[in-house]
C-alpha cells in the first residue's frame, strides 16, 4: 500500500474530493457507525477513483484540524472497525497516529475492494461527491461490473460449466438474502433474482453471468461435481497413530454449512464427557476437549485453505492422544509462520467465503478463531496446539490435556 507524507495528507484534507475524505472531530456519540459506513463507501469506490479513502478523526468538518489524545486504545477501536463482523468481506485498511500541524490525529486508509459490493449490516454503503447513502439497483451493477473485471480471489471465479439449475434457491431467498441483507432493504427490494445473485456473488453478474466458486459452495445442490476437493474427511482412530484401528470414518460433503454442521455433530458424538462425583458436593462433568476450540480451529480450516489447484480435502483425524486438523494452502498474504494466530491479524485467501460465514452465523468476529481456541484449551488445562505452516498446507495438532 501507498504510505502518503504529512504534506500529501494535508492536501488531501483541504482538497474538494469529498467522497474519498471523511473527518471526525472524535469517536464520540454517533462517530463510530459513521466511520464504518464510510469505510464500506470507500471500500465500494462507486466513482471508480481506484485510490484509497480517508477518515482523519481529529478534524472538523470545516477542514480544521484540532487534534486529540490518539492512545492505544483509541487506535484498537478504528481497527476493529476491520474485524467486529460488521464490514464484509473485511475490508482492507491501515490504522496509524500522524502529527499533522503540530496536532495528533487518527487517520484510517480504506483501500478500494477487489469484491464489491461491500455490505455494513446488510447495507451497502457508496459515495458520490456529496451524496451518502444505501446502493440502488443501478449502483449495485456498476459495482457487480467493477468486480467482474477486477482482480478477483478465487472464490469469486466463474464456473462455466455450472447453472443456476445447480443452486438450492429456496435455501437462497429464505435463509441467506433474509440473513444477508437489512430486512428494510428487503421489503424495498424489486430486483430479479439474477440481481439477488449478482448482489450477493453467487452469480458473477445479473445477465446471464456464470455461477461463481462461492455460489456453488455455499448453495450448489452437489458441490462436489464442480470442486471435487472441497470437502471434510473425518477420521476417529482408537490409538495414537494412523495404523491403529479406525472405528468412525466419513467423507462430509454438501454445502459449506452442510459440513460445519455435520462436523460438529462428530466432534460432539466423540467428545467424551468423564463424570467427577468425588472431588466436591456437586456432581461435575468435564469434556474431553473444549468444543467451541475445536469448532474455532475447524472452521478457520474450511474457511482459509485454498480450494484451487487442488483435490485435497480438510482432513479432521481424531486419535486418542490428539486431534490434527489439515488445511490444504499453506499462510496467505500478510499471515506469516510467524504471526500465524496473533488475535486481530488476519487476511483473506477466500474473503467472499469468509462474508458468507460471516452471514450464516458460522463466524463471530474476524481474527479471534485461533486465539479463542488457544485461550480455551489453555483454562482447561491443554498443551498450547502446535502450528505447522508450510507451502502447501497448515497443520493444527490439539493435545488431549491428559497428555
């Protein structure tokens, strides 16, 4: 990204360009939602400047910079504005603290999007000079135009082969538009559904586009016909080596959300629950490992490995000493070896995948998986989990707190 000097954001500040600035005395009162629906604008750069958008808190909106105390925490605060789940897919944006005139301000950089449209709480924000305001059906398809000729991640890629015919649309208009999108938005809504499917990238655009990577994963019929690889193998080992006997084994298919659930079926089916009756007046009941880690660590999986180039499952192996989770994909982008796991840092192999997740209930907040479940299965006594990041793939070994 671009790193701009204290005299190029003074220029920008006291230029005209006010659908790339936004200014914010502070983060008081009703700042914070304006910050964010301005960060969703800049990210869907309707006008198509393809450079980053502004927000400076500490100046006024006549252009004069008063300065605050930008501490820490006020910094933490903007960058949440990345990962709270509120902006999808997550947006990419800079948090930093300039001295502009001899005045401490908060400036965030929000870079233009590969995958627009951009959504904050099921509405799609854009900018236009001095217009604000939610998308209309026009602006949805100048913005479903920019990503069909943008640099798109993978899961936005068309796949000629497949139809709407292969999407389960009744799951489409009844769970996820209704999960997706601000009910008033819905009830204004006269769109086609081409249109719905565009909006929401299963479809790359309203006439007669291809369905994308991300339609049939989230609402194709029989994912597998077209993404042979995109699935779970599920293995429960009675031993601490894979020689040893297997006494549960499935191959978990269908949708995205077809095999979270049925997963969490098997890791609840084999997390065995031991019953203290002696250490204390009340009967106690311990699991073998803290579900929700298991559920942060499998997800993580599914969500970032790489589904191109590829026919390799996510592979779950339970034995009785451990749990190794496989990811196909090794680190992406900015996730090194060795920040791998640090809370708040995250980037985005599959961002669009990631939205959906996000829309289905399967994804709190962005970032916190890996550092929830290390936080679980430290309170319950566990070994930290081991981390194995390699080219191709990411190794996550969960060890039984008997060990």
């Amino acid at each position: 990204m671009q790193q701009f000097t204290d005299a190029e954001l003074l220029q920008i500040i006291t230029d005209d360009e006010s659908d790339r600035v936004e200014f914010k005395e502070s983060l008081s009162g009703s700042a914070p939602k304006e910050i964010r629906k301005a960060i969703c604008a800049f990210a869907n750069d309707l006008p198509r400047h393809e450079k980053p958008g502004f927000i400076f808190v500490g100046v006024k909106t006549d252009k004069t910079i008063v300065g605050l105390s930008v501490t820490d925490e006020l910094l933490r605060q903007l960058a949440d504005t990345k990962t709270d789940g509120n902006i999808v897919p997550p947006p990419s944006l800079t948090v930093e603290k300039r001295l502009l005139q001899g005045k401490e301000v908060a400036v965030v950089k929000v870079e233009p999007s590969d995958s627009p449209p951009v959504k904050y709480k099921g509405s799609i924000c854009i900018r236009t000079g001095s217009r604000r305001g939610i998308a209309n059906a026009q602006d949805e398809r100048v913005l479903n135009e920019k990503r069909r000729y943008g640099d798109r991640p993978f899961d936005l890629y068309p796949i000629p082969t497949a139809s709407i015919s292969d999407l389960n649309l009744i799951q489409f208009e009844r769970e996820y538009l209704v999960q997706a999108f601000d009910p008033q938005i819905l009830e204004a809504n006269k769109r086609t559904l081409e249109e719905r499917l565009a909006v929401t990238k299963m479809i790359d655009s309203s006439d007669g586009g291809a369905l994308t990577v991300l339609g049939i994963l989230v609402l194709g019929i029989n994912p597998q016909d077209f993404l042979p690889g995109a699935y779970v193998q599920f293995l429960r080992i009675d031993g601490d080596e894979l020689t040893d006997e297997i006494i549960d084994s499935e191959e978990i298919r269908g949708t995205i959300s077809d095999q979270i659930r049925r997963l969490d079926d098997k890791l609840i089916a084999h997390n065995r629950v031991a019953v203290d009756i002696m250490s204390g007046p009340v009967e106690k009941q311990t699991a073998l490992y803290p579900i929700e880690a298991l559920q942060q660590i499998t997800r993580n999986a599914i969500m970032h490995r790489t589904y191109e180039g590829t026919n390799a499952p996510v592979r779950v192996t339970w034995f009785n000493d451990r749990i190794e989770v496989l990811s196909p994909g090794g680190a992406y982008g900015a996730i090194t070896a060795e920040n791998f796991g640090q809370p708040d840092l995250t980037d985005y192999r599959n961002p669009n995948l990631a939205e959906a997740m996000r829309t289905l209930g399967y994804v709190q907040r962005f970032g916190m998986g890996i550092y929830i479940a290390r936080s679980l299965l430290e309170k319950l006594g566990h070994p930290e989990p081991e981390f194995e990041i390699l080219d191709n793939f990411v190794r996550v070994t969960i060890k039984s707190a008997q060990n």
